[in-house]
C-alpha cells in the first residue's frame, strides 16, 4: 500500500468508491506500488455490496502524467517488469460497477488510455491527453489499440496512439474520448454528481446494461496481453533505452 493513492468512500452511504492519486511533486506518475494499490481498490470495491460505483481523480495541474520513469529506466536496463500494471488493467477492464473519472491537467500515456475503461469521463477544456508511445519507442497498451479506434475511427486514434498528438479536453470530447467538459471549479461536484445518479440506480439492471454496452471484456485483456508483449519486448530494445536517456536528459 502506498499514500500515493487516497483511498476513500464518499456519498451519503458511502457507495462511491473514490481513488485518487497523491503525488503531486511528481504530477502523480505512477509507481508500481501505485498500481497494486489501485488494483486492489477496485477489486475490495467490487467485492463490497455497499458500494455501487468507483472514482478515479487526479489532483490540480494533473490526472497522472503517466508511468514513473525510474520503473521503465530500471526496466529497460534488465530489471524485473512485474505483474502490477498487468493486475491493475486487468481490474480495470473487467469491473462490473461503473467507473467514472475527472481530469484537470495532464493525462499521459496510461492517464490517457485509462479513461477508455471509464463509462463517464469528466475534463477540463484545456486538460492534456497525450500517449507518446513511439516517441519513447514503446507501443499502445492497457487496450487502447482495440479500444480507441472502435470510439474514435482509425484517423482520430492513429493521431492519439500512434502520431502521438496531444488532445485538448476539448478535442477529446470532439472524439468521443470523454463524455464532457466543464471549468476547473465545475469538475469534481460533475463526477461527484454523477456518481450519485448512478449510485442510486438498481444495481443489477445497471451491471447489465453496462455489459451489453461495453466491449466483451475477454477480447479486451487478450489486447491488453498482447499489448504488453509488445511493450516488454520495445522496454528492453536499444531504441527504447536511447529514447528514455534523451528523455532524462532533458528533464536534468
């Protein structure tokens, strides 16, 4: 467990299951420990009859700014990759209550991708959604490839995934990435207020309904398997380590 992610229940009865990243100093880059965290959030949440929906929520200036870059440098230098992004992705796309998430500021790369899982996404205008995958020599992952063309067309999600152009939080509305904007001020009581109309729907016609809508969530983790395959492979190649030293070192 980490107090990079908040963990809290919210609502009159505590039926919204909030998780929120807490790491602001580092625009809430997401460590391993984070990831095993928010898997096992989700997973008590759904496992809790109390609770009806789950929240994902950033803190001011940023949603996530993506993975830790420490975690892909020891990575691509030989470590161990582990399971938890696995485990994370694998909670996430197969959840049976609705997931509803808020961004104001940036959303890269997983902090992009994971709105894809989310049934309602809320965003500030001038929120960044950004994957730059290929420019760190990587791939598309947590489904994205399957997901985002199946919502957005081909055009829209070669920009996103493969051109790596960023979207505004207007652009994303645009293309069906998100379900709204609001200001900055209007952000969290929108998911909060949405959470609570969910919230007090029956839950199983609800469930049903959401599966029906959504993407067969096997189809999807078999993507999310064969996306990390790719990615795994590109993490260690000499082109992805060439990528992460310029990145690093722009950063010093």
């Amino acid at each position: 467990m980490t107090d990079h992610i908040l963990i809290e229940r919210a609502g009159e009865t505590g039926a919204i299951n909030v998780i929120r990243f807490n790491r602001p100093d580092k625009k809430n880059a997401i460590t391993r420990d984070m990831y095993s965290t928010m898997a096992k959030a989700l997973s008590d949440g759904e496992t809790d009859d109390s609770v009806r929906v789950h929240v994902m929520l950033g803190t001011p200036g940023a949603f996530t700014s993506g993975n830790d870059m420490q975690d892909f440098m020891a990575v691509a230098m030989g470590g161990a990759k582990g399971t938890e992004v696995f485990d994370f992705l694998t909670a996430l796309a197969t959840v049976n209550k609705p997931v509803i998430s808020g961004v104001k500021g940036l959303a890269i790369g997983i902090g992009t991708t994971i709105h894809m899982h989310c049934d309602l996404t809320f965003a500030t205008p001038d929120s960044r959604f950004h994957t730059p995958f290929v420019d760190l020599a990587l791939v598309p992952e947590a489904g994205s490839s399957l997901l985002a063309p199946a919502v957005m067309g081909h055009q829209k999600a070669f920009a996103l995934l493969a051109a790596g152009i960023p979207f505004t939080g207007e652009d994303a509305a645009h293309a069906g990435l998100i379900y709204r904007t609001v200001s900055a001020d209007e952000l969290e009581p929108a998911v909060f207020a949405a959470a609570e109309h969910l919230a007090a729907k029956p839950p199983k016609a609800l469930a049903i309904s959401r599966r029906l809508v959504k993407p067969d969530p096997d189809a999807v983790v078999a993507r999310i398997r064969e996306e990390g395959e790719h990615f795994a492979a590109q993490l260690k190649s000499a082109e992805a380590l060439a990528a992460f030293q310029a990145f690093m070192a722009r950063k010093k």
